[in-house]
C-alpha cells in the first residue's frame, strides 16, 4: 500500500479524552494494511482506491453510504483457511471442510464464490436457506444452524437434502428426528455442545459458557437419577431414533477471539467427550465441528492470527489427543465468517455537519487529568450510522477511519463519527484520530464492516439499506441493491 503525498505528522500529544489504546497516527493518511483489503491503497491524488477503482467514482455511480467489497480479497482469504487447514490436517484426517459462516454476510454472489473456492456453506435461518437454494449450491454441502428452528424450516433442510442440521437441544432433536421419520427420511445431525471454554470475548458473542441460549451442557445433571448430561442423554437419544443420523459433535466458543489456546482446549474436551459416548454406545460418529470466532484487525492494535497459525495450533491437539485416546480421528470442520469477510470491506460515508464540544477529562476513559482543564472532541457527522452498522452499540464495538477523498496535511484532531440517527448512542467510531480540516463533502472509509453490518442493517428512522458492490481488477458491480424509498413505502399497507 502506497500513501501518495503524505504527511508524518510528528510531535503530536494524545488527547486525554482518547482511550489508553489509542495512539496519535504518525502519519493521517496511512494505511493499517491488518484492517484493509490486500487491493486498497491511494491513487496519485491522493484518494482512496480500491481494485483500481477510485471511491468518488464509487460515490458518483452509487452513493453513499456504501459498502465496497474487494472480491478478490475474498477469496484469497477463503483459498487461506482451506489450504491452511487442509495441510495441517492432511495426516490427521485427510483434510478438513471449511463451511463459511453466511451470518456474517450473505448474497448469492458470495455462495458462488465460496463454493468456486472449495468451500461449504453454514446457514442459521431459513431465509439463508433460500439464498443458497438461489445461488445453486448443493444442499449435501450446507449446514443448518438455529436454537429454535422452525418445522418449517427443518423441512426445507430436509427437502434440500443438506449435508447437516446442527441440533441445538433435545426438544429440537426429538423433533428434527420425528419430522424426517414422518416423510420416510433420516436427517443428519450434529449435536452442538457447550464444552465449557472461557473465550476472551464481549459477552454478548462468548457462547461456550453454560448460561446462555445456544447448546447441550457437558456438565453432569445432579438432579438427574442417572446423572447423565445434556449432552450424553442427546447422544443417546440420536443414536436410538430411526430417524436420526448422528454424524458427529459441534462446539463454537464465541467470536472476535485472538489466542488459539481455546479453540484447541475444545478440540481436546469434545475429542475425549467423543471417545467416551463411541465406547459406552458402540457408535461410531465420524464427524466433529470445532466452529468458528476467529478474530480481526479493526483497530490497529488488534493483533489476528494467520490462519495457518491457527490450523497448526489445533491439529496439534487433535494429533495428540486422538493418539493418547487410540481412537481414529474423526473429519474436521471448522466454519470461519468474520475472518473471511470482515477485511474485505470498508463503508463509505460522506462527511456532513461537523461540532467540537469541550469535555472534562474525568468523565473519559482518563480519570487523572485536571478536574478544572477541558479538552475538545470533535463531532463528525456522516449519512449513515447505526443502520448499517449496529456494532457499536450492540456490543461495544471499535472500528477506525480515514479520510478517504483525499490527503490531508493537517494536524490530527481526536474525532468521534456519528451518525445520522435520531440517537445519542448513534456512534459509529468512538475515538479515531481524523485530519483537523476534514470538512462537509468529504468521504470517509470505516475498514473491516464486511462482517455482521449489512446483515444487521435495519430501517430506523426510515433510513434505506445501503447497497453493497465487488470491485476487482478495475471494475465494480453491485451484488446487493441499495433500498430507495419506494422499497420502504411499498409494505405500508396503508390506514
């Protein structure tokens, strides 16, 4: 990434309103390349460009706001985490199946690129079902996900013929199995366990731990008479019902996690639950997932790892423990999401009303400063905010940005982007460091809202969705049309 023009701005002092993490950038109009897509970089003028595509350009043709997705960044991150994990895997089990978490983000175009990169598809509602039945994909290479399917919904998996149908309790399960049984068809099943694992996460996304909605308890049930758990009465009952094909086990401990350690202390917890249930119950289940979570860069101090560190880091354990156990290892699959989209995008915004206010250092995140001292924040306003990017206030989200239309040669200014929404809690980059003479007109790009913003998008305030587009090799095309005003208007049924 080259930065034409750019200023280092040298000697510039933190503003004691900024949180400890952030820095002052010695350089505005630098590119943290963790955050970004591999093809974003800036032209001779100075602006933001992406597969050789300038953002005016993307502005005038599209509006804003906007997401712009690098379609080759993509795939090369789709093309890592199969190749990675298939080699580390490769003496372990033959390989290992990488299913793309569509949660994140889904359109038919990108069930064609995952299933052109070698890939499976990891669904959680019906309506992702149907996306997937539109872009043709096999049904035997997608899987189903959801706490509280409905029999609709399990039917269509079923008529889909899909590859899984993760069972999330044993209510699910009994119906799963009868629902199949009663059209004459056996559904295959994993069983998603809880197994215990701390993950070093937001709560609201950490979905190990035994209280919360998702998963079967590993843990003994003492007020059972025969103590057994959630998860060994559901391997039971699976293995006894006709209509039931129990393939294997599943896990996933959260998401936005950094450190491997827990990923591979899961892998051991559910391979040693595994060799247990296949001994008690003479089964053989070949399957088991180990999920997904695995973190990006959205400010420059998060640190993500490779994804061949990672795959290193769990067939270790996976090797080690199957051979301790003696057992054959089962197929692997793990189901990135985030880790795959999350770069590959930015949001565009145009800049509009901009205020600065003076704020107590006391009530910020520094509680030293002066009592009787005050210190500026700027307000910069964009056209979007929490409708496409709800992040923030869901989960105490960060993200970072940059001036996008052009260099800028100005002292930097502690910023906080809002948005446009009738909120105060409309934030939708809480501190970043922004060029002092950032001004109405210009474009701002928010990096790393490939995953969890459009999907999360809403209406509020009678705002319409923005549109999403590929750019790669010098052209751009939308995959996903912006909402207008008529889309919003034309379910109004009217009084």
């Amino acid at each position: 990434m080259t930065n034409a023009g750019s200023t280092v701005h040298a000697g510039h002092a933190a503003s004691p309103l900024a949180p400890e993490w952030l820095q002052v950038p010695a350089d505005l109009n630098a590119l943290h390349e963790p955050m970004w897509a591999g093809s974003v970089d800036r032209n001779s003028a100075g602006a933001l460009t992406v597969g050789g595509v300038d953002v005016q350009e993307l502005k005038e043709q599209f509006g804003t706001p906007l997401f712009v997705m690098d379609e080759a960044d993509f795939r090369a991150r789709a093309r890592a985490f199969k190749d990675s994990f298939d080699a580390a895997f490769a003496d372990i089990c033959g390989g290992v199946d990488v299913y793309y978490a569509g949660k994140s983000f889904l359109c038919t175009a990108v069930v064609k690129w995952v299933e052109e990169e070698g890939l499976r598809l990891d669904t959680a509602s019906g309506g992702e079902l149907a996306v997937a039945a539109r872009a043709g994909i096999a049904g035997e290479r997608v899987a189903l996900h959801g706490n509280n399917k409905s029999d609709a919904e399990i039917t269509r998996a079923l008529d889909m013929g899909l590859g899984r149908i993760v069972v999330d309790s044993l209510d699910e399960l009994v119906r799963v199995g009868d629902i199949a049984r009663a059209s004459g068809r056996q559904a295959k099943v994993m069983l998603r366990l809880t197994p215990g694992v701390h993950a070093h996460t937001h709560e609201f996304i950490a979905t190990a731990h035994e209280d919360q909605k998702f998963g079967l308890s590993m843990a003994a049930d003492t007020t059972d008479q025969a103590g057994l758990s959630a998860a060994e009465e559901a391997v039971a009952a699976a293995s006894a019902h006709p209509g039931i094909e129990l393939l294997g086990l599943h896990c996933h401990i959260g998401s936005q996690i950094f450190e491997p350690d827990g990923f591979a202390l899961a892998a051991e917890k559910l391979l040693r639950f595994l060799a247990a249930m296949q001994d008690k119950y003479s089964i053989t289940m070949p399957e088991l997932d180990l999920g997904g979570g695995y973190g990006i860069a959205y400010t420059p101090v998060d640190t993500p790892r490779p994804a061949a560190e990672i795959a290193a880091a769990m067939a270790a354990v996976v090797r080690s423990t199957c051979a301790e156990l003696a057992i054959k290892a089962p197929r692997i699959s793990i189901e990135p999401g985030r880790a795959i989209v999350g770069s590959t995008t930015f949001t565009l915004y145009e800049v509009g009303t901009l205020k600065t206010v003076r704020v107590d250092a006391t009530a910020s995140d520094d509680g030293d400063a002066d009592n009787n001292v005050t210190y500026p924040r700027r307000y910069v306003s964009v056209d979007g905010g929490m409708s496409d990017n709800a992040r923030p206030v869901l989960y105490d989200a960060d993200y970072s940005a940059v001036l996008a239309s052009r260099i800028s040669t100005a002292a930097p200014q502690l910023s906080r982007v809002v948005g446009k929404h009738c909120e105060s809690g409309d934030i939708v980059v809480r501190d970043v460091y922004l060029p002092g003479d950032v001004a109405a007109g210009d474009l701002l790009a928010v990096p790393g809202t490939g995953a969890y913003c459009w999907a999360l998008s809403s209406n509020y305030n009678y705002l319409a969705r923005p549109g999403v587009v590929a750019v790669r090799d010098g052209s751009s095309r939308l995959i996903v049309r912006g909402e207008t005003e008529e889309d919003l208007l034309n379910r109004d049924m009217g009084a």
